[in-house]
C-alpha cells in the first residue's frame, strides 16, 4: 500500500471510497461542503438531524450518494477547528483507515480538507491511515483488517506526504515485530530481521554473538540469557547522516523477546503478552530506519539488546552476583526485573561506540502502568534540557509522555548489602523510579533519558485508529527528537 497525491475533485474521483473531514459542530468547508453540495445537501442534512457531529475520530458511512462517483463517503470527525493538532489529525485518519479496512476495498481517497493538506499535520495523517489500515492478525486464515490497494490523498506537499507514509511503514514494522510470537521472533531473528532492514536502508550493521558478549562482558545481559536455549544478541545500527566528526544520538532498545519472569516466574495471566517485551528495541529498529529513509542531517547508534528469559537449568538465581561490563556488582532480588540487567551493558557498549546523547525505550516495569495507566509512557532523565527536548518531541509527535522524578533520595533504595546494587526497589513503592535509577548507574555523565513504554507499547484493545497488540508508540518522538536535533 502506498500514498498518491489525490488528483481529480472528490465528487469526481473514481474510488471505492471516498473519506471528507467534518470539524466539531458540523460547519462544512472545503471537500467536505463540495460533497454536500454534489449530493444535494446530504452531508447538512444529516448534521441538522446530528447523525454527523465532526467529534474526533468518528467515522459515519453514507453508501449509494447520488451526484458523486464513489458508492461509498465516510464523513469522518476531525474534534474542533482549534484543536487540530497532528497527533488528532494522526488518530482521525487512523480512524477512518480502520473502519474502511473492515472490508477489502480496491481505491480509498480521502479530502481531509485544507488545513490537513500540507506540513506536519499532512504528514501525521498520512501515517495515521498506514498504521490505522493494517492489523495484528497476521496468522488468521480469515483476516479482519485489508489495506486497500491504492490510496489517494489530498496533499499540496509532497515531501510531508512522503515523511508520512515513511513513518507509518516504521510503525508498521514496529507493530509486526512485537506481533510476532515468540516461537519465531527470538534473539537471532530480530537480528536476521535488522540486518536486513539495514541492508534496505542502507545502515551499517553489526552483531554481536555469544562469543562476542562473553569477550566484551556483558557479565549482566548474558545472564539474563543463561536460562533459555536460544542464544542472546547485540545488534548495532548505525546511521551517518551528519557531519562526521559529530555527535551521535544513541537510541537503546530492550529487547526481551520473551519475559517468562524467569524462576521468579510470572502469573500465567501477566506471562500471556510477553512477546512484548522486545517493543523497545523494535521501536528503535523502526525508528532508525525511519530517520535513514527520511535523510535526516544526524547520526545515529542504534542497539538493540536481545535475549529471552526464561528458566532452564542454567537460569540465574536469586542471590547470584553479577559482574556488569563496567564493573558494578549486582545482586539478583527477582530475575523479572531482567529488562534493566540488559540495558545496563547496553548503555555502556552504546557510550564506547560513541552515543554523546541517549536515549533508551523498554517496557521495563509494570509499576510505570499503576502510576501512569495504560495509555502513558514514563519519562525519567539525569539531565533535564536533554530530558526536555524529549518530552518537547513528544508532544510535537502527539505522543503521551509524563516525566517522573529522579531525586537522589531513590538512590539509596537500591543498595544491596552484597553487592554495589541490587536489581530491584527496596519495598515496592516508586518501581518505575527504582528502575530508572538502576539505568543511572551505567550512563557515565552522558546525557540520558530513559522512557518506559510498558503501557503504551502493547494493547490488548483496540483504538478506533489502531488494532490491538503493538502500536509503534514513540516510534514519532524518536523521529521528532532526531528533527529537532541541534547538539
Ligand atoms: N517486562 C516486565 C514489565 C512489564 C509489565 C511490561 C507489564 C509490560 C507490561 C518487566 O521485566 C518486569 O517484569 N518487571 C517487574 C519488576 C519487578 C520484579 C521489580 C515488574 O514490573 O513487576
Ligand atoms: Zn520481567
Ligand atoms: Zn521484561
């Protein structure tokens, strides 16, 4: 499925489907009141009669229209005129995309209206409908979602077109790796698959092996791995699209392809969307390779740390010391607070390979899920311009983000009477802090910021603009974050 630029007046347009933006209280403008006036008042018939209100994100069907050539036009809610912002304008295609994909549709066009039709709001739309069109049944004979065909969009900028469909395929291949069950996205594959989204965007690729682990010591990330057959790796990305003496984004993903909880093993009901926990490190495959296609003057390290937990006989214990690559010692609590052992390494080897700025993506704790729900990822940093310019990214990208503090006071609850630390809080209280303030330990003075995209990367219902399971979440911020780069 790609995106064209829309040609012909909507009323004419040869299209299975026809899609006009309606704003909040029904004033019709633009597509939307060409339509009205072709069909003889159809579209302010039914607003007087308020079946059509234009609240965000709702999708009316009006099959058989007279006086317009598409059997089919959905007037689709955009929310109020002032309050159109690109993350709504990112939901309301979506929106539209998925109730259209419900049926195999050949030609889709959507007039989204003038506003809609240039910049960043454009281009937010136009990921909206590649991620709103595509869904998570990818091993159902009888699927529930079709992309359609061709897909034509009102557009007098190209070039955000463009940007946008390259974000929405990004997600898309976010949302299809979390997906994946973990029967066949493990360690090695997720590296196959990188290495071959690298050779398509041309990004150097490195990866690590067990042997190359146990060289560098990755005393932490390695024994994580130690309780499943199938062998932990370290995938390097790297994007040279600015100057080259320069200095370098580092985006860090965790990447448990599988978190069983390890023999401190999870309740059946919390194991079941375990695959999801290698979303940070598909949210930073796809958000490097978004960056590359989209030629962004940067340069950007990509690593992504992959391994499995779980509890075969050479699992690590509780009570076990471990010896990080930089050398701090950590005492095992609880083998389900595996996430932070392999971002531990993964932040040092991403400051050896020359990362001046990171940031680091994993669905590390259920405890940012209580303080922030569902919906909301956390944002925690040891410098707040750098921590900032995150959160200013997100919220360009229309992406919900809340910073959790990191006052010094946590320290301490890490202390392990053992070892230097400990992998887990003391008590349980302020997890997603405990968690972060571990990562602090293996970031040097570097500029850091950690988020925790536990609710947000997964979904066990679907939005009106996006199916269930992987949603790519923050996938926009971190291309907003390499935009907006000025080191
Ligand atoms: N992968 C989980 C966190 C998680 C929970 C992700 C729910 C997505 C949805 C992580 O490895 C984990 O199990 N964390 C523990 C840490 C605890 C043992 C300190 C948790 O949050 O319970
Ligand atoms: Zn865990
Ligand atoms: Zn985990």
């Amino acid at each position: 499925m790609s995106l064209h630029t829309a040609r012909t007046a909507p009323a004419e347009m040869a299209a299975d489907a026809i899609v006009v933006g309606v704003f909040d209280g029904g004033t019709l403008t633009g597509p939307a009141k060409e339509i009205d006036e072709a069909s003889g008042g159809l579209l302010s018939m039914l607003v007087t009669r308020k079946e059509i209100t234009g609240r965000a994100n709702e999708t009316i069907f009006l099959h058989g229209p007279t006086g317009i050539s598409a059997p089919l036009v959905v007037a689709l809610g955009l929310g109020p005129q002032t309050k159109l912002t690109p993350g709504v304008a990112f939901r309301a295609a979506g929106s539209a995309a998925k109730a259209l994909a419900g049926k195999e549709r050949k030609v889709v066009a959507y007039f989204l209206g003038e506003e809609l039709s240039a910049g960043e709001k454009l281009s937010q739309a136009a990921a909206g409908l590649i991620v709103g069109s595509v869904g998570q049944d990818l091993y159902r004979a009888e699927k529930k979602l079709f992309a359609p065909g061709e897909v034509y969009v009102q557009s007098n900028d190209e070039a955000a077109l463009q940007a946008g469909e390259i974000v929405g395929q990004a997600m898309n291949l976010t949302r299809e790796l979390v997906n994946t069950p973990p029967d066949r996205m493990y360690p090695v594959s997720f590296a196959e698959r990188a290495n071959q989204v690298a050779s398509e965007c041309g990004l150097q690729c490195e990866i690590w092996d067990q042997a190359k682990l146990e060289a560098e010591r990755c005393g932490a990330l390695l024994a994580v791995a130690k309780g499943s057959d199938k062998e932990p790796r370290l995938v390097i990305l790297r994007y040279q699209g600015g100057e080259e003496s320069g200095q370098a984004l580092g985006l860090i993903g965790k990447g448990v392809t599988f978190d069983s909880g390890g023999l401190s093993l999870k309740p059946s009901d919390s194991m079941l969307t375990m695959k999801c926990d290698m979303a940070g490190a598909a949210t930073v495959l796809g958000a490097i390779s978004a960056i590359a296609k989209l030629k962004l003057p940067i340069n950007v390290i990509a690593l992504m740390g992959l391994v499995e937990n779980m509890t075969g006989p050479a699992a690590y214990k509780l009570g076990d010391v471990l010896t990080a690559r930089n050398g701090t010692t950590i005492e095992i609590h609880n083998t389900d607070a595996e996430g932070r052992l392999v971002l531990a390494d993964v932040l040092d080897v991403a400051i050896d390979q020359g990362a001046t700025h990171l940031i680091d993506l994993a669905t590390l704790t259920g405890a940012c899920l209580v303080a922030l729900g569902l919906d909301v990822a956390g944002v925690m940093t040891n410098n707040q311009p750098w921590g900032s310019d995150v959160l200013e990214a997100a919220n360009r990208a229309g992406e919900l983000v809340w910073q959790l503090p990191m006052f010094s006071e946590y320290n301490e609850l890490i202390k392990s009477d053992v070892a230097d630390i400990k992998n887990v809080g003391q008590g349980r209280w302020g997890g997603a802090i405990t968690a972060a303030k571990f990562l602090e330990q293996f970031v040097r003075d570097q500029p850091w910021t950690h988020i925790d995209i536990a609710g947000p990367a997964f979904r066990e219902k679907p939005k009106a603009w996006c199916d269930a399971g992987g949603t790519g979440e923050l996938l926009r911020t971190l291309v907003e974050v390499a935009r907006m780069w000025r080191p």
